[in-house]
C-alpha cells in the first residue's frame, strides 16, 4: 500500500485531513474498501442517486463528443493514464472499455459513457490538462473533480462508483468486485478521509 501513496503531497484533498501511512489513508482505503465487500448487491434506496447520474452523463457525453473522437472498444485499452492523454493530444481521440459493464441501473451504453466522460473529466482536463492517474490517489483526485460537476442527489452513488470501487479493489488484491448498487453511509462523501465512529487525532483515524 506504501507505494500508492508516495506521491501523498499531490492528493486532492485540500484540506489534507489524513496522512499516508497505516493509521492514515491506508486505513481509510481498508475501511470504505471492506464497507464496500460487504455492503449487499442491490439496495433499493440507493436508486435514485443512481439514477440522477444519468442525464449528466448522457449531457456531459454529448459536449465531450464534440471535442474528442470516442472509440468503444471490447477491452482494456491504456496500461497508464498518460497513454490516454497522449492519444488524445495526439489524435484527439480516446478509447473507451465497454467489457466488464454488467451494472443493475445503467444499461451498457450508459456505463460506457459514464466511463468516457469520468476519463475525460478526470484523467485527461482536470488539474489544468495535468489530468490525474489510474491510481488510488488519481481516483479519488477525479472524484473531487466530478464533484464539482454533478447534481447533489447523485453524490452518495458517485461516492460508491468511484471511491468504494477503486478502494475494494486495492485490499481486494488488486482485483476488481462485483459492481454493487449501495450507499456506504458512514463515510462522509464530501469530505475525504471523515468516518463514522472514528475521529481524526494528528491527520490519523482513532476508533471512538
């Protein structure tokens, strides 16, 4: 876990609630990547969060169309968010995975869309074009940037599309879980690092 976080100074948390290290971060990512394993499949209440990411993302896909050539293709594309970029420095394109797009709510076109305009908004404009990296870290930097972006109701289901996934996947030994339709309320979706039941002591999570 050390290695994601060794460039922890360039997190977008603004307001840097938590350090990297075991008690810091790390313990954070365990926390929502468990809440996460063992929230259940479906929660009926989760849906309307969900659903009100869907005009922003067919919105959002609209306008990025008109900028960028997307390709939907049926595999992993990029090894680095920087062979992303490039492609579309270079080309103006970018290529998007529609494999793995099994969801409960969105149909594939919509998952395939939500992907491209999180990649675009994320990994390739954001932080003035810098863009951020297919890491823990550059996960969590595109959440805050969608953030700015979306409508309130759909911020819960952002938090466990984003977050909750990337957070699973890295204490789930790299591998990805099954998509889940839930809201991890203990977490606090505004506020990166803040978790019921804990309070932060030196930029550390203590357990109440």
């Amino acid at each position: 876990m050390k290695l994601l976080f060794e460039n922890w100074r360039s997190f977008l948390n603004e307001s840097r609630l938590l350090k990297p290290g075991k008690n810091g971060w790390e313990e954070y990512t365990r926390l929502v990547g468990e809440a996460y394993l063992a929230a259940p499949k479906f929660e009926e209440r989760a849906v309307p969060s969900f659903q009100a990411l869907i005009p922003f993302v067919n919105r959002m896909y609209k306008q990025i169309s008109s900028k960028a050539d997307i390709q939907m293709v049926g595999y992993h594309p990029y090894e680095s968010a920087e062979e992303l970029r490039q492609d579309y420095k270079k080309n103006k394109s970018m290529k998007v995975a529609t494999i793995d797009a099994q969801h409960d709510i969105f149909d594939e076109e919509t998952n395939a869309k939500f992907r491209a305009v999180h990649d675009y908004l994320a990994h390739i404009t954001a932080h003035k074009s810098k863009g951020t990296d297919f890491t823990l870290d550059g996960e969590i930097k595109a959440y805050n940037v969608h953030l700015k972006t979306i409508p309130q109701e759909a911020v819960p289901a952002l938090f466990t599309e984003v977050v909750g996934q990337v957070c699973a996947y890295y204490i789930n030994g790299n591998k990805f879980a099954e998509q889940k339709i839930c809201l991890l309320d203990q977490f606090d979706y505004k506020n990166i690092g803040v978790v019921k039941g804990y309070k932060i002591v030196n930029k550390e999570l203590v357990k109440l």
